[in-house]
C-alpha cells in the first residue's frame, strides 16, 4: 500500500513537473508575459531576446529591456542575463514578486525632464501589475547615465524595490559599493579613481506628488566617496543662471564677480 502511494505521489509530481515545463516555457516564449505587464499610458514595457525555467519559480532571462516613462522621465534598463526566483503564488493577484535576482552585464539610463502641465491618460488601477523585487544583486554594472552624466567601472549593486507602474513607489535600501569608478560629462571625464559606497532608501510615496526631481525629496541618501576631480567646468551648467559665479577652465578656479 505505501509503495503504492509512493509510486502515486512521484507519477504526480513527474505529470506536475511536466506541465509547468510546457505551461512555464510556453509563456515565456510567447509573448503573453511581455503584453500582460506593458501599460501604454505610462509607456511601461518589457522585452527579452529569450527566456526558460526548469525548476519552478527559478528563471532565466537573456538580453532583457526594461523601459518606463512618465511625463517626468524617461527610463531604460538593459540587462544582459538574469537568474530570479519568482513567487508564483502571487501571480493570479497581479503581483510580480521575487525571492532573489542576480544580474549581470546592465546598463541603467536615466533622462529627467520638466512635466507637463497637462493630464495624462491613466490606466485603469485593476489592470497593473505590482512589482516587488528582493534580494538583487548587480554583479556587473557596466555604466550608469543620468541626464548628462555617466558612470562607469567596477559596481556592484544590492537591494529592492516596490513599483505600482505610474501610482507608487518604495526603493528598500539600496547599497551601490564602486571599487573603481569614472564620471563623464557629456566628452568630459570630471572625475575618476571613485572608491567608496552609496546607501538609497525611501518610503513609498505617489509619483504624481512628486514629480520629476521633486522626488528627489523623499530618497535618504548616505554616501562615502574617494575620487579625483579633473574638470569642473561641468558645474558652470548650473550656475548659467548667475554671472556671479563660474569656473575658470584652464585653471580650475571658481570666480566671483
């Protein structure tokens, strides 16, 4: 009788494991997934050259493009392969949920800009998915821009965050640890030779109360950096506003006048 139920319970975990192969791999490979998470009001999508799972929950993702925007900003991620542990049983709710991400080879692309006065259309609430990333770790960064600046070297960064696309947002502490690190304006490398850490974190605030670099506001920034400054003349961007202050660019002095 027991080796019965025992051979029973092992033909239904083989007719399971069997299933979710098909089911896992047939969604992954079409573009069920893909269309499920895109809201075009908010212009939130996603894209991949491949995906598989063998294991349930345990995915693996190749050349995946990540981009949202908003009438404050534009955001591309690219990431060249990505190993995540998915919390399926929340998948019904609408709920995209991950137990660990490991990420490797990404680029992160950020442009601010000024928001419109405007209304923009809004996607019906019940239609959005959630976002709960845990547990990531970004093994290799390649580089970073951010408006005009860009980051590269060695980066290694960990941490999480929640995201209601267009409504919500949570960044869990978020720790970017640079070992070897160069700052470019534009042609110009301002800064290189950065060693140090980044800690982020911030409540879960709604997007429209803080638009743009308004949301700048609620991120709690600690940071610890060593570097070496070459040029900056960059800064003189920001004070075009005031013929007081500028730097002079052969000597590197600021100037008041």
């Amino acid at each position: 009788m027991k080796k019965r139920l025992l051979i029973a319970a092992l033909l239904a975990l083989i007719v399971f494991e069997i299933a979710y192969l098909i089911a896992g791999n047939t969604l992954l490979r079409t573009r069920t997934i893909r269309d499920l998470v895109a809201d075009p009001y908010q212009d939130f999508s996603l894209d991949y050259s491949k995906a598989w799972t063998i294991f349930p929950g345990i995915v693996e993702i190749r050349d995946l493009v990540l981009k949202i925007q908003d009438p404050s900003m534009r955001m591309e991620i690219k990431v060249q392969k990505v190993n995540a542990s998915i919390n399926l049983i929340e998948l019904p709710f609408k709920r995209f949920s991950t137990s660990s991400v490991l990420a490797e080879s990404v680029q992160y692309q950020l442009w601010l800009k000024e928001p419109k006065t405007a209304p923009t259309p809004k996607a019906d609430p019940k239609k959005l998915w959630t976002v709960i990333l845990n547990n990531v770790r970004v093994q290799d960064l390649k580089d970073v821009v951010v408006d005009r600046y860009k980051l590269t070297g060695n980066t290694i960064i960990t941490g999480g965050f929640y995201l209601f696309p267009g409504i919500e947002l949570e960044l869990f502490p978020v720790r970017l640890q640079i070992t070897s690190g160069q700052i470019h304006s534009g042609t110009k490398m301002v800064s290189e030779k950065i060693i140090g850490e980044v800690d982020l974190s911030s409540f879960r605030f709604l997007l429209d109360s803080y638009p743009g670099l308004k949301a700048l506001e609620v991120f709690k920034t600690k940071a610890h950096l060593r570097g070496e400054a070459n040029d900056l003349t960059f800064l003189n961007y920001y004070f075009r506003k005031t013929k007081a202050l500028s730097i002079d660019a052969l000597t590197g002095t600021a100037k008041f006048e």
